[in-house]
C-alpha cells in the first residue's frame, strides 16, 4: 500500500456529471478527481447538489448525463464487484432490535466476509467494545452514528463516502474519529470522501475541499493553500474615535466601523504592518484600547466564496 499515492488513475473520478429532476436541475456538470489516499470535504449549503452527488457516486440515482469511475471501474447498476472496495455512510441505519455484533454479523454476511473476527476488529476500531450486546435500538445518536460507520468499514474498503460521519459525536468522540480517518489515509491508502456541515472540524481533517453551490462546483483547494486565500483584517479602537478616524484618513487608511464602533481596515498594508499603525497613532497622542488582527475561518471563507458566486450570477 506504501505507492498508493503514486498511483495516477484517481481514486475517484467525476466527470461532467449532471442531475435534473424534471424542470429542477440538482447537479450541473461537475467534475472532480480525488487522489488515492486523499481525503477530500465536500461542502455546501442545504440543497446545494451534495446528496444528490453521493447518491450518483453510490449508484443509488443514474446521472442524468456524465459518469463516475472508482477504481478505475465505471459506477453503474452492473458494478456489482465494486462495492467489495467501496464503504459508505448516509444515514446510520441498523436493525432497533437486534445488538452491536448482531447488526455487524448481518452486514458480514452480506459483504460476503468468512472471517468472523472482522466483527471484533471493527468494534474495538470504532470504541464500541462496551456496546457490542447492546441492542442499537438503545444506543446513543453518537453511539449510533459508531456503528453505522463500523458497518461501512468492516470490509476494510479502499474508498469510504461518508456523509456527516461525526453527526451527534462528542467533542472526545469526533476527535477519535478524526484520528482514526487520518490513519486509514496516511498509513493504509484509504480515499476518504467527505461531506460534513462541521466546517471548523472538517479543517482538521481533510487534504482539499470542494465547495458546491446551487449544483455546480465553484472552488476546489488544498488546506495547505488555504491559509493565503483566507482574508485578514486589523480591528482597532481608542478613546478618541473622531481624532483616529482623521488621522487614518490622512495616511490614506481606509476603514470601515463595525457594529461595536471598532475601525476595521482590509488593506494588507493595515493587516502586514500593525506595529506600524499603533505606532504613528500612539505617536500622533492616541492611545489605543484595542489592536488585532483576525484572520477568516473556514466558515467565514466558505459564505464569501458562496456569496461571491451569487454575485457573478446576478
């Protein structure tokens, strides 16, 4: 497994891939590659084309026009070896009435697995050891959400499609699934694809995100490229906000105020060089009650790029 990245047919392959139902169109020609090993988010607004997605990647809705590959094996209603490679999780569905080991020895079964130790593994993998007779009916939402990613990964996949994996998860909980999800990539090859709504959390986690709005895919970037993109601005404040506000505006400073009646400048010669700014302000007999800059968060990135697009379609 240690070339897997080196690998240079895609995990995952979606190429011009479109969804309509009737008048409404879902997907509109989305393309996009994921690496082997990758793990990739997929974020977007409620009704964005995400489920809709997932749904084609499964097989469970045929695209309207276009086509998915993984593993280099066209996604269709006759891929039936395929899903001996590919786990997912929608909804974490399960039997109420039967256990833990009850619904993963169904799922065994099903996945045609003879080895009745995977059970086991996949229950201490997922730290539900203290459940295992515990009829799923009686579980809780995090509990819940545990096995149905035990069910997606007990055939040791080399693709997991996961939609809201850390639904209903304790803080100690998501921070046990990251861990977890990041040792499958990095030391075991697996291709994770992941669509979450917990965007601060999903940063943490996934290699490049792919942002869908109104079903057409409007950016793509690696975490390691975010950080340049994401925008940062300088908040100050002090006694005097009159005699602050000249005094920016005759240096050329632009500023809007906020809400609180803070200055708040956009301009990378404010952001790079706030030393400089207190210093002719302090210089000049204004002293300052407040000097910061704050950097945009994932969520706060993710809305601009949103907003930026409804803008361009305006």
């Amino acid at each position: 497994m240690e070339n897997y990245k080196q690998n240079h047919t895609p995990a995952i392959c979606l190429s011009h891939l479109s969804k309509q139902f009737g008048e409404y169109q879902a997907v509109r020609d989305l393309s996009l590659e994921v690496g082997h090993g990758e793990i990739f988010g997929f974020l977007g607004l409620n009704g964005a084309g995400k489920s809709t997605t997932i749904k084609m990647m499964l097989s469970l809705l045929a695209p309207s026009s276009g086509s998915v590959y993984m593993l280099g094996t066209k996604v269709n209603s006759t891929a039936h070896k395929l899903w001996e490679q590919v786990g997912y999780l929608e909804d974490a569905t399960y039997y109420p009435g039967l256990t833990v080991a009850e619904n993963l020895d169904i799922t065994r079964r099903m996945q045609m697995i003879s080895d009745p130790k995977s059970i086991d593994r996949v229950i201490e993998q997922l730290g539900l050891s203290a459940y295992r007779d515990r009829k799923a009916k009686h579980l809780s939402l995090g509990n819940k959400q545990r096995l149905g990613l035990a069910k997606a990964m007990i055939h040791q996949p080399r693709i997991l499609i996961l939609d809201e994996p850390i639904n209903g998860l304790d803080p100690a909980g998501v921070v046990e699934i990251r861990k977890m999800l990041l040792d499958l990539s990095r030391n075991h090859g697996v291709t994770v694809f992941i669509s979450s709504h917990q965007l601060e959390e999903l940063s943490k986690l996934v290699d490049r995100i792919g942002i869908i709005h109104e079903g057409k895919l409007i950016q793509e970037i690696e975490m390691t490229h975010l950080e340049q993109s994401l925008e940062k601005h300088l908040v100050l404040d002090g006694q005097d906000k009159d005699a602050i506000g000249k005094l920016l505006n005759e240096h050329g400073l632009h500023f809007e105020q906020n809400s609180e009646g803070n200055f708040v400048l956009k301009e990378s010669s404010a952001t790079e060089h706030p030393d400089e700014i207190a210093r002719f302000l302090v210089q000049s007999g204004q002293a300052l009650t407040q000097l910061n800059t704050v950097t945009e968060d994932l969520e706060g990135y993710f809305l601009r790029m949103i907003h930026n697009t409804r803008r361009v379609y305006q």
